[in-house]
C-alpha cells in the first residue's frame, strides 16, 4: 500500500485572528482530513501541507493539535522540526502461539481489523498500564477517515 503524503491532508482554515503589534502575527485555527483506510502511516509522520494550506504566507511560526486524540484511538502530535504529523497508540504484542504479552509496543494494523483478548496471569483485578505510547509503524497502520483541529500561528 502507498504511504500517506502532504497532499493527502486537507487543511480548512474555520478562523482567523490577527494579532498587531511589534510584528504581525496571524493565529489561524485549521480542521485537518486524512486518512482513507487504504494509504498507509509513513516512517516517521505524515508530511504536512505547505504554510500557503493554513492562510499564511511567509511564515509558520508554530503549529499545535488541539484536539490530540481521534474515536480510532491514536493520539496525534506535531513534529515542529520536520513539519509532520506524528501517530501514537499502544498495543499488545501477540506471539505465534497466541499468547500476549502487555508491552509497549506499536499495533502493526488499523483498530477494528481484529480483536485479541489479552490476560494476566496473577494479575489483580483493575486498569493496568501499558506503558508509553509509541510512534505507528510506518508503512503498517492505515489510519481511517480522521480529521483534527490545528492552531497555525504565523506571518
């Protein structure tokens, strides 16, 4: 399967604020859409679209998710220096034999595509951590049909 791309992500910009003073700044707020269940997570984020996609013009100063987390159950964050979208989600890991084993390790396929069920054996009874979330397996996950909110901050 193809990996998601820059010009696979919609950006609508819902509001626009310009904020005057020593330099201009725009502070833009933007629904990002991706995702199709087919195209893949690439090895190390989503590129995003170019700054003319958020109503800016010369610069992006920064850029924030607003709404981190999606009903798929990734947690969305932005790598500012590499200008990409990043995925994080947890996950169990199954051997051959069926057995899991909690750990902190990414899922290799969408949420949905299959269920497993999962015991501790001498475990107490309760929520139990899985540990820290990790980056999506690039060219593994397909996210579905997403969409999260941005602020673009900028000139």
């Amino acid at each position: 399967m193809a990996d998601l791309t820059a010009s696979d992500v919609t950006v609508t910009v819902k509001a626009m604020a310009n904020v005057q003073g020593g330099k201009p700044v725009k502070i833009h707020f933007a629904e990002l859409s991706f995702g199709n269940g087919a195209k893949t997570y690439p090895t190390g984020g989503i590129p995003l679209p170019g700054i003319g996609e958020f109503g800016l013009k010369s610069r992006m100063d920064w850029i924030s998710v607003v709404s981190t987390s999606t009903p798929d159950g990734f947690v969305w964050m932005i790598d500012q220096v590499n200008n990409k979208l990043l995925g994080y989600t947890q996950g169990v890991t199954v051997n051959a034999a069926g057995a899991g084993t909690l750990d902190d390790f990414p899922v290799s396929s969408g949420p949905g595509s299959s269920t497993i069920s999962v015991g501790l054996a001498g475990g107490s009874a309760g929520t139990h951590r899985l540990g820290p979330l990790k980056e999506l397996q690039g060219g593994v996950a397909a996210p579905a049909a997403t969409k999260i909110n941005v602020i673009a901050v900028g000139g």
